[in-house]
C-alpha cells in the first residue's frame, strides 16, 4: 500500500538522523535509571512489586505520579518528532517530488502519523523492556495484569501525540507555525488545562444566572462537568486509565491527583452515581478520538492547499 512506503521512508529516515537512537538512549536511562535507582535504594524490601512505582499515585497536598511524569515526557518527545512532518517536506520542496510518486495527500498523512509512531513507541517499547530487566535484576516481583495494560495504554498516548503533531504539521502554512501550535497544545494540555476544566462549569453558572428561567447548576453537576473536561485532555485520560487498571476502582481513578478538598468534594457525588462520560470506556475513547480527529482536521486542510 501506498501510505505504507510512506511510513517505511519516514523510519528510515529517522534512523539515518539518529532520532531512533538517541530516543532509545533517553529511555533506556529513562526506565531503566528511574526502576534500578528507585528499587535498590527506596523500595528494598522482599515485597516490593512492580506497583510500587509504575502504580505510584499521590494525591492531596502534594499530587504526583509517576504515569504523570511519563506521560509529560512522552508528549513532549512525540509532539517535537511530528510536529514537522508534513510541513518541513513542503518547506523544502521534497513534498512535491513525494507527490509526483503513486501517493495522495492522504497517504502522506497517514504514512507519517505511522512512521513517526513506530520511531516513538518501538524506544517507549525498549525502556519499559530495559525496566523489566531492572525489575527481575533487583528481584522485584511484576504484577503482569498491571505493568502491560500500562505498557499498551503508553503505546496509545504516543501515537496520540504523534497524531496531534502530524494534524498541526499538514495544516500549518509554514514551520513556524506548526512549531508555535504544536508549542502551544504542550502548554495547553500540560498546564493550563485545569484552569479550562475548572472555567467551563463557572462559565455555564454564569450563563445561568444571566438568562431567565434557567436553574443555576447544582454543586453535584459542576463537580461531574468539571472531571468531565479534565478526561478530555489526553494526559489526563491516560493518567486515569492506567490509574483505574491499578486500583480497579473508577470511581478512585477518576479521583487521581484530586486534592483534599476536590476529592471530598467529588467522592460522594461519584460514589452515589457514575455518569457514563467519566466511566473507563468513554475515558478510553476520547484517547483514541486524539488519535482520529486531529490528522483528519489536518488532512482536510491539507488535501486542497497550494503547495
């Protein structure tokens, strides 16, 4: 197929700049530093497993866990390999002479959004083997229902974030401002997304108040609107998933990072019911939605534009 050969040229590609390498360098002392350092010096004892780390999860005062720090890490890394994929080939003409050959703008972007993946998650891929070796090496014991849910739920968000690149690369009008969009999601979803899930709620008590006969939203309904936009944001939905195949509990998953006062907030008003936009299946599909919508909002921009 003609978008395969497209994927094939881009892999080698990438390996030819040393991108695949140097991304396997950075997680194998990724996963592997992170696993030897943390079960040789913190976690010692004959039952540590492999929950202790990957399944490490803090809440409250003092929010933090290590699936967050993976995933900021992983964003970054697959946003800054995709992000020029279509637009720099059109920058410097050699998407003219890919077009002249037996392949449609559709195949480009399809060709890339795989290339670009496999040069992401075959290193992902490596450091979470290279922490298995860790883990056997200081005898610590995997809990395999656990640690390869996560393993392929990481593979996800990768291609995720390759895909949000790829849609940025094929509608930007130049490198510039593909780096600036790409740039910006990062923030977006790293930063400042919470002040997004927190305004939406506000913004429609506001409305309320303004428009006669409305009744204003009920503090159940701001809490389930509120985690309803977090989840929206790919970082946070993978965060969750992998914290719900950790717990087993959804309602706990869906509380993660939450501090004291959200979390006494949110527990009773999940615990009494469970909306079906915050259960783990919808979570999961708004994951792969991020890897669907955006190459396809990109594509149709892309497909009539002068090249």
């Amino acid at each position: 197929m003609s978008w395969q050969a497209v994927a094939q040229k881009d892999f080698e590609d990438a390996i030819r700049s040393r991108w695949l390498w140097g991304l396997s360098a950075f997680f194998l002392l990724f996963f592997g530093g992170t696993t030897t350092l943390f079960y040789a010096y913190v976690a010692t004892g004959s039952d540590a497993s492999s929950d202790a780390l990957f399944g490490l999860f803090a809440s409250g005062f003092l929010s933090f866990s290590y699936t967050g720090f993976l995933a900021f890490a992983l964003a970054f890394i697959a946003l800054i390999t995709s992000y020029g994929a279509v637009v720099d080939e059109r920058e410097s003409g050699t998407l003219k002479l890919l077009l002249s050959l037996p392949h449609d703008r559709r195949d480009v972007v399809t060709g890339k959004i795989a290339g670009r993946s496999a040069v992401v998650v075959i290193p992902a891929l490596v450091g979470f083997l290279i922490a298995l070796v860790a883990l056997l090496a200081t005898g610590t014991r995997i809990v395999p229902e656990h640690f390869f849910p996560q393993v392929a739920l990481t593979a996800l968000l990768a291609v995720a974030f390759v895909s949000i690149g790829v849609g940025v690369s094929a509608s930007a009008d130049s490198g510039r401002q593909a780096t600036l969009g790409t740039l910006g999601l990062y923030f977006l979803f790293a930063l400042l997304w919470s002040f997004v899930a927190r305004g939406f709620p506000q913004l429609l008590t506001e409305i309320a108040k303004r428009v006669p006969g409305m009744e204003p939203l009920s503090n159940a309904l701001t809490v389930k609107l509120r985690l309803f936009v977090k989840y929206l944001n790919p970082l946070r939905a993978y965060e969750t998933l992998v914290a719900e195949v950790y717990f087993g509990d959804p309602v706990q998953a869906r509380l993660v990072k939450e501090g004291f006062f959200a979390q006494a907030q949110a527990a009773p008003v999940l615990q009494e019911s469970l909306p079906v936009y915050l259960t783990g299946s919808f979570i999961f599909a708004v994951l792969l939605a991020w890897i669907v919508v955006p190459p396809l909002l990109g594509y149709w921009s892309f497909r009539d534009r002068d090249l």
